[in-house]
C-alpha cells in the first residue's frame, strides 16, 4: 500500500499515512487531531548501477558545443 505525506498547516507537523491509491485525495488529519492538511509532493530517489551495451558516444573532432561554427571565435 503507498505511503503519502502530509503537513499540518496548524501545528506544522509532517506526517505519513498508508491509504490505497483511491484514497490520496482524502481528507488527512494530522496525529495532533487538526484538520487543515495538505498532502505533499514526494520524490522518488533509485539508486544502482546502470550496465550499457554499447560505449557512450565520443564527441566530434569538429568541435564546438553543437558540432563547430555556432559558438563564434
């Protein structure tokens, strides 16, 4: 079941609940007993390696940051 985050606008309090995805939108109340709650936005941070199949990409011998003649010089 997903985790939301909420603040309480009166106390300030950060708080999380577990809930199903149809009930994001509900009305949360804070562990204090307020009612003014906003949920707020989460991030997401996945960590780990990525393995590539093929070598990245050398730049250009042309040069420049777009491949020569837009930078002047």
């Amino acid at each position: 079941m997903p985790r939301y985050e909420y603040r309480c606008r009166t106390c300030g309090d950060t708080f999380e609940l577990s809930r199903p995805m149809a009930e994001s939108s509900a009305p949360a109340t804070c562990p204090a007993g307020h009612d003014d709650t906003v949920k707020l936005l989460s991030t997401v941070a996945v960590g780990g390696t990525a393995q590539s199949a093929s070598p990245a990409p050398q730049p250009s011998a042309g040069g420049g940051c777009c491949g020569g003649g837009c930078c002047g010089g």
